[in-house]
C-alpha cells in the first residue's frame, strides 16, 4: 500500500500522464456573471444521469426560459417535465429552485456567483452545501471548474479508482472521499488528477471486468483482478 503523502501522489500523476496524456485546462476561470450560476443548474442536473440526457435536459431548460427568474418562478409541475430527461424530475426542479432562492437572497436579487470567488475554499463549499440537494460532488464542480478552487469533485469513476489505488478508504463515503481527497492532493492538481482519474476509470479500471494491463493498475492498484 502506497503512503500517500504528496510526493506519493505526484508520482501517481505523472504516472497517469504517461498514459493518457497531459491534462490541459480550458474552462475559463470567473467568466461572466451568471456562468457560474448556469454550472450550478447544469452541475444539478448531472446528478445521476448519462451525460448526453445531461446536454438535452440544459438545453430545453435554458431554451425555453429567458433568464433565472423565470426559471425560480415557473410552476414546478412545468420544470420538472422540461427537465425530465435528466431524470429525477422533481427533486431537480426543486434543487434548481431551491438553488437560485438561495443565490438570489444572498446577493440581494442578483444570480450571481461571483461573492464565492473571494470565499476561502472550505467557506464557498459550504456554502453550496448548505443549499439542500446541492452535495459536494456538485459543489466540487463548480467551485473547481468555474472558480479554479483547489477542491476535489468524487463521481464514481474518481472514487472506484481512488479506492482501488488506495488513496481513499474502501469504507469511505463519497462525502468522506472528498475530504480525503482534498486533504492529499496539491491544490494544482485537482483538476488534472481528476481528469486523469476519470480516464483511467473509462479506459481501464472499469467497475466491473477491469483491464489491469497497464502501468498504472500494475504499480498502483490493488482490485481482485490485478
């Protein structure tokens, strides 16, 4: 088992990047005021979904309404159908509604992000979370995706691979995954670990039938199959 301390999971990047490639990042950092909120309503209807019902879903949402307070006004019964290919309806309608009351109170009626940019990490976190619905995987993806804040975002291919390597707990929750993970990644790694974590997890360590014919799973991994 490796002792994952930071020159430990260093190597462990530099390993997957041998693999797979460098990891370049392209989203903008900040953006305009409101893309931020728009990752947040998209990064709720991810929750659970393949991504392409994620694409079809935040498009008929933000086709058919013209701006946040349209979408915070409209009758749940409405969104919940606009949205439904997402799956979940109606928890996600509420979660989107949920989401923008809360933005919208906290900045005094606009639907905007932007006050989480000067928040340290663990603060704007919490703040996301307090919202209900809104756990730390989506929080992750926005404050890291959007705002570049040093905060891991744990779906299932990160937490699958992360357990098998050993860098989280097999008993961990994916609450608990975050923490861990957050606690032993260098602040400029989160992003591109996560990218490459998710890579090896489609490309190789795959839930069931991995293929541990590699590099990576041959130092690293420790899954039945290896």
């Amino acid at each position: 088992m490796t002792d994952w301390d930071d020159p430990a999971v260093r190597d462990l990047h530099t390993a997957l990047v041998d693999l797979h490639g460098p990891v370049e990042r392209t989203d903008a950092h900040g953006g305009e005021p409101g893309e931020g909120v728009r990752q947040l309503l998209t990064t709720i209807l991810s929750q659970n979904v393949a991504d392409q019902n994620t694409r079809r879903a935040a498009a008929a949402l933000f086709d058919r309404y013209d701006d946040y307070a349209a979408i915070e006004a409209a009758p749940h019964d409405e969104l919940a159908d606009t949205i439904r290919v997402a799956g979940l309806p109606d928890q996600k309608a509420a979660r989107i509604q949920r989401s923008l009351v809360s933005v919208r109170e906290e900045t005094g009626g606009a639907y905007s992000l932007a006050f989480l940019d000067a928040m340290p990490t663990d603060e704007a976190k919490a703040w996301l979370t307090g919202i209900k619905g809104v756990g730390p995987k989506t929080a992750s993806v926005v404050l890291n995706f959007h705002f570049g804040k040093p905060t891991m975002a744990v779906d299932t291919h990160v937490e699958r691979v992360s357990k098998r390597f050993g860098l989280v707990p097999e008993s961990a929750s994916n609450a608990r995954a975050h923490d861990v993970l957050d606690g032993v990644v260098p602040d400029e790694l989160t992003y591109p670990l996560h990218v490459l974590l998710i890579s090896h997890g489609r490309e190789f360590c795959a839930a069931r039938s991995p293929d541990c014919a590699n590099p990576v799973c041959e130092r690293y991994c420790d899954c039945a199959a290896c």
